[in-house]
C-alpha cells in the first residue's frame, strides 16, 4: 500500500490438523522436586525428543498437586508423550523449562514412574536500594555514595556516587558464602553521566579471598554515558565462603555522578 491511510487487518489465524495416526503414547507420572524441596502447584513438566509433540494437552504437564505431577491412579491424569516417535526416542524431562538430566527410551503404550528433580539457580543476594538507607554497604571515610531519586531502572532509588570521589567505595557489608554454590552470576545496572572525563570512572571490584579484582569498569569519554549499562558477571572463579563485591567512583567534579541499581547474585547450590 503506497498511503499511510492505507492500512490492512489480520485477526483470528487458526491452523486446523488431524493428527495423523500416531502409535500409542508412553504416559508418565511421579513426584518433582526443585532443589530438593517438593515442586509447587503450578510447576510445569514437559517431555522432549526426537518427533514428541509438545504443547498439547498432556505434554508438558502443570502440577495441580505439590510434588506430584501426573497420578498413579490407573484412571488419573498422566503426561503423555506422544507423536511420530520412533520406539526407543531418548526422552529428556524439563520441569519449568529446565533440563533434569534425567532421560528415558519412549515406548509405545508404556505406563511409566518417574520421579524427577532439578536443580535451579536461587537468588542469593537482591538490592535495588529500595530502602535508601544502603543498609547492605558500607562506605569508604568520604561518603560519597548516598540513595537517589534521580534516575533508577527499577523502583523509586538507586545508589548514587558523588563527585568529587577519589576512589570511593560502595562494599557489601556482609559477605556472602558462595562456596555452596557450583555456578553464580551477578547482574547490576550502572550508569556515567557525561560529565565524567577521561580517565574518569566507576568500577566494580571482586574479592576473591586475598585481594581486590577489577572485573569491569564504565570510563568517562569511552563507554556511552548518560545511559544504563546492564552487566551480567560470571562469579565462577569466585566461589568463595567470604566473597564480596564493592563499587568504586572516581571523579573530580561535584557536578559529576555516577549510579548503581538492581545489584543481584543468582546460583545455583551444589548437588
Ligand atoms: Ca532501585
Ligand atoms: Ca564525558
Ligand atoms: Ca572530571
């Protein structure tokens, strides 16, 4: 169409199918667990593999009782695993779109137990400075962190580094074990107004058990300024029983800020 009057509609698109004559489904039930602990109402399990339809109803599967999906109950509601599989199709079970690890050979016409559990990332650590008192950190003797309300990307606050700042810290209080953990990241914002200068900067400091690691840093003039910056940190060379992160500006300006929000650690526990 050549006019920005001219417009077109497209509403109610509806594929319709029969489902050709597959062999039987190999139905399953059992319990599920989430990190050891029985699965919540709600909690989704789903079977993939070579030709399984999922998406339909009896795969995947939404628990409707905690810890238990399906029923052993010969009449009860099963997954079912179903399609144009060839016998012997390794399955693999998801529950809420993570991999148990846990695989099995389909069979047509099978009624199968299966108890799965899967391990899921935790949150282990969350601060969007919502209670702007910086309650969970600790500062360096000038105090140039403070809670702010002048940008955010999440609720009302964030923290905020004051120029001038030689270096001033913004620490974890309390450290954090992470030693239990066999995988964690870190996510956070952060953000350099553009009246940082060369040289000029707000960095993110590890402690790895001995010292202080520098593992990322927004510079004035380099990095974009004037807008948040979302960083995903890998901590998998930080698992640690005392590991601890601090924020550290520098700047020489009053008129020169620098921010931080949503600091979050997210891992997984040992199996
Ligand atoms: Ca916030
Ligand atoms: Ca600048
Ligand atoms: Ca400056």
């Amino acid at each position: 169409m050549s006019y920005d009057s001219e417009d077109a509609n497209v509403d109610v698109v509806k594929i319709m199918g029969t489902l050709g004559s597959f062999p039987d489904p190999h139905a399953f039930y059992g319990t599920v667990t989430i990190n050891d602990d029985p699965a919540p109402v709600g909690t989704q399990v789903e079977a993939r593999g070579e030709g399984v339809i999922t998406r339909i109803e009896g795969n995947p599967v939404v628990t409707t009782e905690v810890g238990q999906y399906g029923s052993a109950d010969p009449l009860g509601a099963k997954m079912i695993v179903w399609g144009d599989i060839p016998d012997g199709t390794t399955l693999t079970f998801y529950v809420n779109e993570v991999s148990t690890g846990q695989t099995l050979p389909w069979h047509s016409g099978d009624v199968t137990q299966l108890d799965l559990a899967v391990t899921m990332p935790i949150e282990v650590f969350n601060d969007s400075f919502e209670d702007c008192s910086l309650v969970n950190w600790v500062q360096d003797t000038q105090e140039d962190w403070f809670c702010s309300e002048q940008r955010v990307v999440e609720g009302t606050y964030s923290a905020e580094v004051d120029g001038r700042a030689t270096d001033a810290t913004l620490t974890l209080k309390d450290a954090i074990n992470l030693s239990i953990m066999s995988e964690a990241t870190l996510t956070f914002s952060w953000f350099i107004e553009s009246g940082l200068d060369s040289g000029e900067y707000l960095a993110l400091d590890l402690w790895n058990g001995t010292a202080w690691v520098e593992a990322a840093r927004l510079s004035g003039n380099i990095d974009q300024e004037n807008v948040w910056h979302n960083e995903e940190i890998d901590l998998g060379a930080y698992l640690i029983s005392d590991f601890k992160l601090r924020f550290r500006g520098y700047m020489s300006y009053s008129s020169e800020d620098a921010n931080v929000d949503v600091v979050k650690i997210m891992g997984t526990l040992q199996p």
